[in-house]
C-alpha cells in the first residue's frame, strides 16, 4: 500500500516532516532529550560530528564515539511531541520514502532517553540515577493506538482501583521497559524504578500555585501505589509515550532518568547541570562498551 502525501508528509528535500531528517542522517543507536540545548550537551562527547540539524524544538546531531555511531534528537516536552518524533524516527528506517511503501525487512532502533525526574519516594537522594522499568503514562497517548498487547493491564487497573481514578480523566496505562537494552544500561549505579509521565507540570502533578487541584491526594497515592513488584518512584513527562511506541514499532527503549527533586522532601539539586552531564557520560560510555 502507497501511503499518501497527507499521512507520510516530506519537506521539499524528501525530509520527514518535522524532524528534518532524510533516512541516511540518521543512526541505529538514538539518545533522545528534552530540551534541545541538551543536544550539543551530550554530541560535545563525540569523536565526530558528522550532522547537524534543527527545525523547531527538534536538533538532531549524528556522530561516532568510540567506533559507534550516535543520532541525539531532542523532542522538546510531553507525549505529544513523543508521537511525532517516534513516527517519524520509524518512518526513516522502515518507510522507503520514493515509493511511499512500508519496507519488507524492518530496522530495529535502540533508543534511550535521557532526561530530569522528581522522585516522590523519601529514600531517592537528589541527583542520584534512576532507570524506569516500568513506566506509568496518565496522559492517554497510547489508548488511541491498538495497544493493549504492549499494556500491563492488571497494574493500571490496580492502579485505578488504589487510586478511586476519575472516569473523567484518561485510564491510565502502563507499559514495561526493553530489558536487553536496560541490561546494558544498568549498573550498582542505577536504581530501577516505576515512573509516571504526566500531561502537564503543574496541576498534573500536583501543584499549586494559584489554581485548585481537583484531587488534592493525588501525590500520595501516587506514591502509596504498590502492586507485585510495582512501586511508583518518579514523575516526568514523556517515557510512557516512548515506551508504548517504542514497543509497538519494534523497537527497544530505555528511559535514564537524572533525579533532580524529591517533592517528598521538598529538595532540588544544587547542581542540576553537573548531575545531568554526569547522567549523560554514564550513558554513552554503556552504550559504547563492547
């Protein structure tokens, strides 16, 4: 099947849409980030820089370390922007884009993010590093996805239930990480953890600044929740969209999470930028390691 110019949309180079990218510009191995300052933050780490480009929120630098070739794409904040840069990452390597046809033999991509969390656990110190096994996505991304062979259905409705959810709210779903890709990631440095992704940073996760919070207990049976081996440690904003789609496409994500507040506690960082490029060369030196 042809897909059509409104459904795969390229720029006038045959770029995909809004990452900018044609299928060679792009590596196997990806390190996503939020912000996309963050970007040179972690390609400074390159041997070579062979590619640079940007079209609004989303740089993608490509390079080598070590031997192996690395793409950093940054996707600005949220799920919504998840959706576009994992359709699009998968669309370069599994879409022919002259003949509009899916390809025959696909291209599995190993994908890390690399982002800032708050734990809402009192014993997870400021600046420490936490690898999401399971994240937890209460921003309703993945229901409008044939998804639920990717789901951990008993923990959301687990979750639901704990939590008296509201049917006005999106069900939560929940989604585990690739553990061949988290078994090269993970050290005695690394605790691994449950993390949220929430729809917003304020009232979404619960603060208040001049506006009510509809539930008003929503951190603490957030942090209350336990199910089998199941306990909520951290909030973000985007891995339960990487993780859902990441599976659904075929390819293998782990979400690296650099702590730099305890809402527990009420703590941040005295040193966020020197935690996260701590978090960055961590990260790289695993993936560059036979």
């Amino acid at each position: 099947m042809q897909l059509s110019p409104s459904e795969l949309i390229l720029n006038a180079d045959k770029s995909i849409y809004h990452l900018n990218l044609l299928p060679e510009d792009l590596a196997e191995t990806i390190i996503t980030v939020g912000d996309p300052d963050r970007v040179a933050n972690v390609s400074k780490f390159f041997d070579t820089i062979e590619l640079k480009k940007g079209k609004r929120e989303f740089h993608t630098h490509t390079g080598t370390l070590n031997g192996k070739r690395i793409s950093v794409v940054s996707t600005g904040i949220g799920t919504d922007n998840i959706d576009i840069v994992f359709n699009e990452l998968d669309a370069l390597v599994n879409i022919d884009f002259e003949t509009r046809t899916i390809k025959p033999n696909r291209t599995v991509l190993d994908i890390v993010r690399i982002g800032t969390s708050g734990a809402i656990r009192a014993d997870i110190p400021i600046d420490s590093f936490l690898m999401s096994e399971y994240a937890m996505g209460l921003d309703g991304l993945l229901h409008f996805y044939d998804s639920d062979s990717v789901q951990e259905l008993d923990v959301s409705k687990a979750f639901v239930a704990h939590a008296n959810w509201s049917p006005n709210k999106s069900v939560p779903y929940v989604v585990k990480y690739d553990e061949s890709l988290g078994e090269k990631l993970f050290s005695n440095r690394i605790r691994l953890g449950t993390t949220v992704t929430n729809i917003g940073f304020y009232g979404p996760q619960s603060r208040v600044l001049r506006l009510k919070l509809s539930d008003n207990d929503l951190q603490d049976k957030l942090a209350s929740f336990e199910y089998k081996d199941v306990k909520i440690t951290n909030l973000e904003m985007e891995t339960s969209g990487i993780y859902g789609l990441a599976k659904l496409l075929g390819h293998r994500a782990v979400s690296m999470n650099c702590i730099l507040a305890n809402r527990a506690n009420g703590e941040f960082s005295t040193k966020p930028t020197e935690s996260t490029e701590e978090l960055i060369k961590y990260t790289l030196e695993k993936l560059t390691s036979s």
